[in-house]
C-alpha cells in the first residue's frame, strides 16, 4: 500500500468519524406504571391493530383476495403501519 493512499484513506476516516458519533442520543420513551416502554413497541402494537382492522375491513367487502400472498402483504402492512405511527407521533 502506497503512502499517498495510506494518507487519503486516514483523511476520509478522520473526516467521517465524527458522522458516526453525531446519532448518539436518548432513545423515545415512556412511562407507564413506572416502567418505562420503548416508542417502536408501541409503535409496533398500534402496525399489528391496524393492521389486523385493515384486514376485518376489506374481508367484510369481500376485498380479501386483493391481499394475496398473504404471507407477503400482511408483515408489509405491518410495516408501513408501524413506521407511519412512528413518522406521526415520535418524529424528532
């Protein structure tokens, strides 16, 4: 390995390290009965019940073959819903 290259790669890591330590803080919390819950878990329960809604929803207008392969759509759904919840209430 050249000098010239040892010196640009120390450079760029000089230069970029302090991107790594600048994400460092709390992360979201809150207290119920005095144990305090992580913001994703919560996030994630409200995804599972809107989720599970969705699903009663389009079944009663017989919309359910519109979720196939289940397997597949229904963790998506999960997903958008939690990370929506967590986008609305606990954005920084």
């Amino acid at each position: 390995m050249s000098v010239t290259l040892r010196r640009k790669s120390l450079r760029y890591v000089v230069l970029l390290s302090p991107l790594l330590l600048a994400g460092c803080h709390r992360a979201p919390a809150f207290n119920i009965l005095g144990s305090y819950f992580p913001a994703w878990l919560f996030s994630f329960l409200v995804g599972i019940l809107l989720t599970t809604a969705t699903r009663v929803l389009l079944r009663r207008r017989n919309l359910g073959p519109a979720l196939n392969p289940p397997l597949l759509m229904y963790p998506c759904l999960t997903a958008f819903f939690t990370f929506a919840v967590w986008l609305i209430f606990f954005r920084a």
